[in-house]
C-alpha cells in the first residue's frame, strides 16, 4: 500500500512537470526561431562555435535601472547548460521593456571565456537590436549594423567582436535612457 502511494505521488508530479518542460522548450526553440529568420543573425547559427540564448530579458529604471533574464547555451546546436544576464545601469533612464537577446560564439576560446564562470560585457560591447515593429530600426551601441522589417522578416548587419556578436529583439515596452552599465552573465553546465 505505501509503494503504491510513493508511485502515485510519483504519476502526478511526473505529469505536473512534464507541460512546463515541453512549454519551456518551445519558448527556447520559439526565440532561436525568430532569430533564425531575423536577416543574418541567422546565418550566424551555421557559422558559430554555440551560443547563448535569453528568451526574455525584463529591464527597467527610474535613475537606477537593472535588467534580468535567464536563458540556455548550446554548442554545436546541443543544450548544454544554463545561464542567466543581470544588468545595474546608473544614469538618466525612465520606463521598462522586455527583450529577447541571443549571443553567438565564433569559436572555442569565445565559448569557454564565456562558460568559465562569471562572464561581463565591457562598455565596448555592442548589439544589433531588430525592432519587432511592421516598420522597425536597428540601433547598436560601438559599431555600425541596420536592420529593418518585422521579427520575422528584419535584415541585420552584424559582425563578431572581440570573439563575439550579440543581437536583440524587441518585445514590448518604452524606455528612456542615457546609462552606463555592462551585462554579468553566471554559467551552470546541464
């Protein structure tokens, strides 16, 4: 009779967290998708050691601002562990927005700089943002890159830095701001 009840106990979690893992997956899968059709940030998926991809990024501020967000690392298209981005910014900045933000990896030395622990953009780092709007922009903070169209449609212009090339989409929200900060990322292998 208590084996019974252990198996039942063990039924019923096993079908309580089974749709979270499939809904987890598919908002995975959902975001590589979009950016997979999103102009060349998709062509970098043929071309890159892994990457790193946050579904959703919420990031808001009033004078002191922060952004979070957590998300997957793939290497070779395989899941291979888990991540999250924090973000303090100091300085003029009002509102709140969400993103979805993806990091590809030109090769092993990026992946494992990366993967090593405790990982920080520097002021310098700059990212392809692809509006999620009918007629959107594109704006990066370094070097030049353009985009245009809808999420599924936009074309970008982006290239590695320092082993690395970051792009964003858009997801909602409005937010003012002339900030400093850099994004930390921790890594936990799966």
């Amino acid at each position: 009779m208590k084996a019974y009840r252990y198996f039942r106990a063990y039924i019923i979690s096993l079908l309580l967290v089974l749709p979270f893992d499939s809904a987890m997956a598919d908002k995975y899968s959902d975001t590589i998708s979009l950016f997979k059709n999103a102009g060349e940030s998709g062509t970098f998926f043929d071309n890159s050691y892994g990457y790193a991809v946050f579904p959703t990024i919420g990031k808001g501020g009033i004078g002191i601002g922060g952004a979070h967000g957590g998300g997957r690392v793939y290497s070779a298209g395989e899941y291979v562990g888990d991540t999250s981005m924090t973000q303090l910014t100091v300085g003029f900045q009002l509102g709140g927005e969400a993103f979805s933000q993806i990091i590809f990896f030109e090769d092993q030395r990026a992946f494992d700089e990366f993967t090593g622990g405790n990982f920080e953009f520097g002021a310098d780092a700059s990212a392809v943002v692809i509006t999620a709007a009918a007629k959107g922009s594109a704006t990066t903070t370094g070097s030049s890159a353009g985009a245009s169209g809808g999420k599924k449609d936009a074309t970008t212009v982006g290239s590695y830095h320092k082993g690395m090339a970051t792009f964003t989409i858009a997801k909602g929200g409005l937010m003012y701001q002339a900030t400093v900060g850099g994004q930390k990322f921790s890594y936990t292998p799966k």
